[in-house]
C-alpha cells in the first residue's frame, strides 16, 4: 500500500483501523465546519422511547395515531 494511511508510524498502540482513520480525517479538518458543528443535539435530554422513530415518521408525514395503529394493525396481520 503507498497510501499515506497506510503508514505502519501512524498508527498508534491499542488504536484500531477505524480510530485511526477517523483520526487522521479530524487532523487533516474534515470534520471542520460540518451543519449543525457546536449546536446541541436534539432529543438528547429525552427519556428513552423506544417508538420515537414511529412518533417521528408520523409526525414529519402528518399521519395521524389512528393511522398509524391501522398500519401496525395491518403488519401484524401479515405475520
């Protein structure tokens, strides 16, 4: 390999292939300047939901909970 990741010296001890690589991204800035760099993240506060992603879709695609009983209804039927 001639790629410079690929250099044996810039790995450090107990660092794994995917560390190191997320590390010389960070060094070379490419994780600078991102949408979003040093704004909170939303729902991190929150208490855990395991059907947020449902209450999510749902809202984003002005679906009503009626729906989406009928849908959950309708897939458990299938199985």
């Amino acid at each position: 390999m001639t790629q410079p990741e690929a250099d044996a010296e810039d790995f450090r001890p107990g660092e794994s292939i995917v560390e190191r690589r997320i590390r010389l991204a960070a060094e070379r800035g490419e994780f600078s300047n991102l949408p979003g760099e040093g704004a909170p993240i939303e729902g991190l506060d929150d208490t855990y939901d395991p059907l947020w992603w449902v209450k999510r879709w749902a809202e984003r695609e002005g679906v009503t909970a009626a729906e989406v009983a009928r849908l959950i209804n309708d897939w458990k039927k299938r199985d």
